[in-house]
C-alpha cells in the first residue's frame, strides 16, 4: 500500500483558503495526480486543504472523505518559553527546545511541564487513532510498533491536509519524536510525501518513506515553491533577513 501525503497549496490563512498563487499551484498538484490509480481521497475538512483538493477531485470525477483528525494540529497550544504567550505546539526557537533532551525521544517529548500544560499528547493520541483506524480499513492493523496486513494491497491512498499534523502521522508511523519532524523537515505547499508499505517478512508490515516533501511538479511547471513554512535563511552582512 502507498500513502500520498500532500499539503495544501500556498494559503491565505484569514480566508482559511487558498492565495493566487496556491490555486495555481493545487491545478498543477492536479495534474500529477489526475495520472495517478488512487483508491481513495482523504481531507482535511479546513478550507485551504479542501479547497486545494477541488481541483484534483473535479478533474478526475471523484469525491474525498473529510476526516476530522486530519485538520491541522492546532488545537493543542502551548506557552512558548520566550514570552511571546501561546501558539501552535511547534512553533519553538531552536535555542529552546534543543535544551531538553526528552524532545528528542519518541516516549518522553511530551513529558515536559510545557506539554503537560496543553492538549498535546491527547491530540496526539487523537491522530494515531484516526490513522490506525483508517490503515486497518484498508486491511493493516497495528500491532506493536508494525502492522498485521490482513488484506495486503497495492492501494494508494491520497490524504490532503496540513504540514503540522503530517508530521504528527509520520511520528507515529515511523516511531520519532514530531518534535524533530516538525523542526527538522519542511513541506512546502502542495509537497507530495510517499510512504510505502515493507513486507520483509509474509503479514508483518511497516511503513518506510520514499520521498518528502517532493515539489518536482511545481518546478516541471514553472512554479515558484511557495516560502510558507520556512523560516529566515540566514542574515547578510548588513543584519538584513535574507529570506
């Protein structure tokens, strides 16, 4: 079985839609995907994800299933260290969150007093539950750290959501701590992420990414790569933000 991870195209997060420049860009995600088999579409039900899955859905005929614990993982604020109040759970300075050791581990990073003043590890939990569920829809089910393939397919599914809760599924999916996913890694808007199933060994399966945040439409198309979910790159000489 293969999962499509994609976020939404580039965002106009007032509207809870989609900017110019991301309506372009979900067309040109449209195109790719339109060439794809696909079992099955899934959705985030905020605007901007359903919205940038429109056009792939009107192109090929098809209709997505809105999956609430697909939206983006959001909802699990947290008090940031520096003063600047609450925000998202991974909206962290470097110099912060680096500190903490139990950041790094796959059982221990939400186990810190800034966690544990929030949702998160409940919101967690809310993800990993809504995504082993739909994996044993599809004959996969959980066990341990691995799945028991019941029904071993050649299925891809398509799930169009955000880059915070992408993070959240790959955690689980992979055994890392999201802490280091959602610092370490940047999907640019409309990225396609590719997870594979591995059967090393008959009805034991596990999952193995093959591709992250892949942008190769855009750049076939012409398409500038949105900056959204990037930070400064460095500063030039001067002190200016060079972005």
């Amino acid at each position: 079985m293969q999962l499509l991870i994609i976020r939404h195209g580039d965002p106009d997060y007032s509207i809870d839609s989609l900017t110019e420049k991301g309506w372009r860009e979900a067309e040109i995600l449209a195109n790719r995907l339109s060439k794809l088999d696909v079992k099955e579409f899934y959705v985030s039900p905020l605007g901007r994800a359903k919205d940038t899955a429109s056009l792939t859905l009107k192109k090929m005929g098809r209709e997505a299933i809105e999956l609430p614990w697909m939206q983006e993982f959001f909802r699990a604020d947290i008090a940031r260290p520096d003063g600047e109040g609450r925000t998202i759970a991974w909206d962290w300075l470097p110099q912060d969150w680096t500190k903490e050791e139990r950041y790094y581990d796959k059982e221990k990073w939400s186990d810190t007093a800034i966690m544990r003043d929030s949702k998160v590890a409940e919101e967690y939990r809310w993800v990993a539950e809504g995504l082993d569920k739909l994996l044993a829809d599809h004959g996969y089910i959980r066990e341990g750290h691995c799945y028991r393939v019941e029904k071993p397919s050649a299925d891809r599914l398509v799930l169009i959501c955000h880059f915070g809760v992408q993070c959240v599924m790959l955690s689980h999916l992979l055994g890392i701590s999201p802490m280091v996913l959602w610092h370490g890694f940047c999907a640019a808007p409309t990225s396609v992420t590719t997870v594979n199933t591995e059967e090393r060994r008959k009805g034991i399966a596990s999952f193995r990414v093959s591709s992250f945040g892949d942008i190769s439409h855009l750049y076939e198309a012409g398409e500038p790569v949105s900056f959204h979910a990037r930070f400064c790159e460095y500063y030039g000489k001067e002190g200016e933000r060079v972005d």
